[in-house]
C-alpha cells in the first residue's frame, strides 16, 4: 500500500499532519521530495511527457501547452464530476 503524507520538519524529528494506518512498530521506507519533484511526479500521471525536465527549472508556459494539448477534444473535467455527482454512488 502506498501513501501520501505530509509533514513538518522541526527540531531533527518529522510531525505527521496526516492519520497514518500503521501499525504500532511497522518498518515503512519514506521517501522526501522537493517541491519541483512532487509537481514532475505529478505530472507523471498526466497524459503529458516533459522531456528533459528533470534538474530543470520549468517552463510554466510550455508546461500550459502540452497539458493544454494533452486535454484537447475532451470534456471538461467540471462537467465530469458533475455528471458523477448526480449519478450518485
């Protein structure tokens, strides 16, 4: 199982914000990430490919087209989601 959870830094020890689902003792493997690495990561399940963008800085507007590209000739995603929430679960 995989999960996100943010945290604060402070004093050498990490603070959870998020509720974990662990149990007293687990070993789990925690992985930091900057910020410019969590938007790549991000953006890796898009179905947009940024090449070369690793130790990069990014190019906001290029980044714009290929999402806006990427998204071309579909509906909205607002349109989605409301159609969802009125179908219900």
């Amino acid at each position: 199982m995989s999960q996100a959870i943010r945290a604060v830094y402070s004093e050498g020890q990490l603070r959870l914000l998020d509720p974990v689902n662990l149990a007293e003792g687990q070993e789990i493997e925690l992985m930091i990430l900057s910020d410019e690495e969590r938007v790549i990561a991000a953006l890796g399940d898009l179905l947009v490919e940024i090449p070369g963008l690793t130790g990069e800085s990014i190019n906001e507007e290029a980044l714009a087209h290929e999402v806006e590209e990427g998204f071309r000739g579909q509906r909205p995603l607002s349109e989605t989601i409301m159609e969802e929430r009125r179908a219900g679960p």
